[in-house]
C-alpha cells in the first residue's frame, strides 16, 4: 500500500455507520426512534437533497413542530447540495396553500428548488392534510406533533404513486402514538423499517469522534467518557428517554387480565409433577423408574389425544428448585392458529428426570418443527442435551436478554389479541404468571421480584416465559419435521430414558 492509499483510506466518511443505514434503506416506510442530537435528521437531510436533485427523484416535504426546525432542514439540505455541487436556487421563505377540510390554508413554508424541477419544503407547522401532494415525506420529532396519527394518515396517502414516508423521533412517553406505532411494527402488524439508535450505539460508531473532528480537537477515551457523563447528566432522570430510547411510564402491567381469560379454556390441563426434597436423594435408576411410571400414566395419555397430522412447537422455562420448569407446547392447525393442548410444570424435579420427561415429550409431540429453551444458568445443560438428541436447527438454546424481550414480546402480544394463540389452560398460577410482564426500561419483561403461588411455592413468571418461548419457536424455527430415530430397547426402558413410544 503507498502512502497516498493509505491516507485515503484514513479519510472518515461523511456519514457514520447508522447514518449510512438510515440512507441506504430504501423502505417506502421507514421509521426510526432515536437518541436526541445524534445528526440522524442531518443524514436525512443529505438523502433528501440528492433525491431532490436526481432527474428521476421526487419533491420532498420536511414537516417539523415548530419553524425553527424547518429552517434548520431546509440549511443542511442546502449545504448538502453545495457539497454535492448541485445547481439549487437559494432558501426562499414563500407561502403554501394547503387545503384542511373546506378550506384552504396559508402556511409558511421554507422551500429550495433544483434544476432537476424538484423541491424540498419545510413546513414551518403541521398541515391537517396533504392532499395532492406526492413525494417523500419526512415527519421530524413524530412524537411531539399534537395530531400524529392523522399526519400519518395524510402522509400515508402518498404511497400509491411511489411515494415514501420517513418518521423520525426520540420518545415522548410510552402511550404516545410514535411508541404505538413501533409495538405495531415490531409485532408485525405494520409492514414497515425499523431502526433504533441509542445514545451508546451512536458514541460507539463514533458521534464523539466526528464532534471532535468537526471542533478541531484531539479525541480520547477519557474525554468521550467524561462528555458523555455531561451529557447524561444534563438530562438528569430525562436521559433514559431522552438519550436510550425508553419512553417514559414504563410502570405497570403490559398484559390485562381481560386478554387473557378470552385466551383461556377450561378443557385444556394443567398438569403440576412436584417431588420432595427425599426424591432427590435416590438412586438415579429409581428415580428414572417412578417417573417412567408418571410417563406412562399421565403424560403418555395427553399425547394420545393429539391429532397426529399437526404439527408442533414448544417452549420450555427451566428451573431447578426455587421456582418451576415449565413447558408449553403449541398445535398449529389449518388455519395456522395455535393451540395449547396442555401445560406441564415440575416442581424440584432433579435435572436427569426433567431431561427424561422433556425428550419423552418432545418426541410425542407430532411433527415437531422447534422448540425454544431456556438457556440461561442452568437451564443451559437440558438445553444443549435437547439439542445433542434432536439437532440444533430443531432446538434453540435462547438466552433471555432486554434486546430479545425487546424483538419478541411485540408479536407475542399480538397474537394474544388477534386469537392466533388460543385455549390456554384457565388457572390462576397461569395467569398470574402472564400477568407478571412488566415494561421494565420500556421492555415487556419478568421482574426480578418473585410472586407466591396458590400452593405457598415460589414462581416468577415461568409458564409465561415458556409461553413465549414456543410463540418464537412457531415464528423462527418453523423448519420441516424431522424424525429421530432411536436405538431399539425395551418399553420400560424406552419410558424410563425418555425415548420415543410411536
């Protein structure tokens, strides 16, 4: 490499990485929360300014809260086109005529022309409509405009002659339309893009080095972890909306008790398999032969009631002793809903006997297609032993965290309103364990705190993880049925090694 090249490629790129994907998604709808004052609307800006000026672009209409916000677009979109060196008249302050019901309304608006015919305008408020337009539409802090979900609803409009609408916004509280709007979208209800840039993504694809750049200063770590301490200090108990992208009043339950009862059936049991403490202190084979008998005489007859030709996914909570391992299978039918046939829990069940039961079920369950289990502590041994049985692409070892409960708690409601998840056991432990999802820094998930159930032993929430998890599994590990064979032994054996009767 010569000196030269090298210097090049030293040279930063004007966007940064989350920048750069926020330009580079060319969603017709495309939505983002965000940290505040990380230049993601000045990225926009740089987009704006070149589809504006392309021959084969499109008018583009910035619509901010206030009028400051549209001159300040409306400059970058200018300074872009400099930097481009595109032919663009200069900012002009003009009046458009926008029409709101009956009437027509005067509003000003910030405008640049281009030699391609195209324009930007900034709108210095929010117009009730924007009928007869066409083009992009960039709608700026979406969760501090007043009436967003009929802006949307306007901007909306222009999708069906080729238009695009991107929404850009930090959070103004949880029941806010922007934050609805993004549970819609992560739970599939909403075909659009997503992106979320936190303050700490934005420093680590370096914000503070290109700030430093800018001011002409020398950067290092030091001084990045001490401005980024002022900043967070300067929002105060603010930071975690302001700054991480957590809405705000994020107390409270996140299911109600109404959605699940409708999901609940009284035909559909609830089996409980608990064990002394004495239990545990037996000979392994001993052990292995009671719960063989409890195989053959409880969970052998639920699986015989299945319906052969459906096929199955599960999803298991694992516990040892202070709480229950619990594990929820789910029945696809036709009409791709899913159903819950039963629920099994264990109460201080020894690891190698909840590894017999959940083998001996896994393979009775019909046409099993994945399973999603509780990898985290030491729920990680029945995890990779599933998986060491029935393979990795059918099994998931999946370790809870905010960013999962984060991508996949959306849908799982979803499905709980829509009815796609259906006939669950009606039990008072079960619905307190659903109940028990909390907004925790804005994410649906368990608490730490422990809850008591009707028999006086501690839960925290497991069949509702468990239920979670075999949603997941329906949704990601949807892979063709797999048949694993096993090596011919007897039937008590069969029973009491958690092999497969059929």
């Amino acid at each position: 490499m010569t000196k030269n090249s090298a210097s090049i490629n030293r040279t930063p790129t004007a966007l940064l990485p989350y920048q750069q994907q926020w330009c580079a998604d060319l969603s017709p709808v495309k939505l983002c929360e965000k940290s505040r004052r990380i230049g993601l609307t000045w990225a926009e800006a740089a987009d704006t300014a070149l589809l504006s000026a392309s021959a084969n672009g499109m008018d583009a209409w910035y619509i901010g809260y206030n009028k400051d916000m549209a001159l300040e677009f409306i400059r970058d979109c200018a300074n872009w086109a400099k930097y481009y060196n595109l032919v663009a008249d200069e900012i002009q302050e003009t009046e458009e005529i926008f029409v709101a019901g009956n009437e027509k309304q005067s509003i000003l608006a910030f405008v640049i022309r281009f030699a391609s015919g195209w324009r930007i305008t900034a709108l210095s408020s929010r117009p009730s409509n924007l009928r007869g337009k066409q083009g992009r539409v960039i709608i700026d802090e979406a969760a501090f405009h007043d009436q967003l979900d009929e802006l949307l609803k306007a901007a909306m409009a222009l999708l069906m002659w080729g238009g695009q609408v991107h929404i850009i916004s930090t959070h103004n509280a949880i029941d806010n339309p922007f934050n609805e709007l993004i549970i819609d979208i992560r739970a599939g209800k909403k075909p659009y893009s997503l992106h979320r840039i936190p303050f700490d993504t934005a420093l680590e694809q370096g914000l503070y080095k290109r700030i430093c750049l800018r001011l002409g200063r020398k950067w290092s770590l030091q001084d990045e972890k001490k401005w980024e301490k002022e900043i967070r200090d300067f929002y105060g108990e603010d930071a975690s909306e302001e700054l991480d992208c957590i809405p705000k009043n994020s107390g409270g339950k996140w299911l109600s008790r109404a959605l699940i009862e409708n999901r609940m059936s009284p035909d559909t049991p609830i089996i409980r398999f608990d064990k002394k403490d004495d239990f545990g202190l037996l000979p392994e084979n001993k052990r292995a032969a009671e719960v063989a008998d409890w195989i053959a005489d409880v969970l052998q007859p639920l699986l015989n009631k299945i319906d052969k030709n459906l096929n199955s996914f599960l999803g298991e909570d694992f516990a040892r002793s202070s709480d229950r391992s619990s594990f929820v299978p789910l029945l696809q039918q036709s009409n791709l809903l899913l159903i819950c046939p039963f629920i099994i829990e264990l109460g201080n069940i020894p690891f190698a006997q909840q590894e017999q039961i959940l083998k001996y079920l896994l393979h009775g369950l019909p046409n099993l297609r994945g399973a999603a289990l509780d990898a985290r502590g030491n729920g990680q041994f029945l995890a990779e032993a599933m998986q060491d049985e029935f393979g990795r692409d059918l099994i998931e070892a999946v370790m809870l965290s905010e960013n999962w409960y984060r991508s996949h708690t959306a849908p799982f409601k979803a499905a709980l309103e829509d009815g796609t998840i259906d006939q669950l056991p009606k039990d008072e432990d079960i619905l307190a364990d659903l109940r028990a999802f909390e907004l925790v820094n804005g994410v649906p998930r368990i608490p730490t705190i422990r809850t008591t159930g009707r028999d006086g032993k501690k839960r925290h929430g497991d069949t509702g993880i468990a239920l979670l998890l075999a949603h997941y599994a329906s949704r990601e590990l949807n892979i063709l049925p797999v048949k694993v064979t096993s090596r011919k032994v007897s039937r008590k054996s069969k029973l009491c090694l958690g092999y497969d009767l059929f």
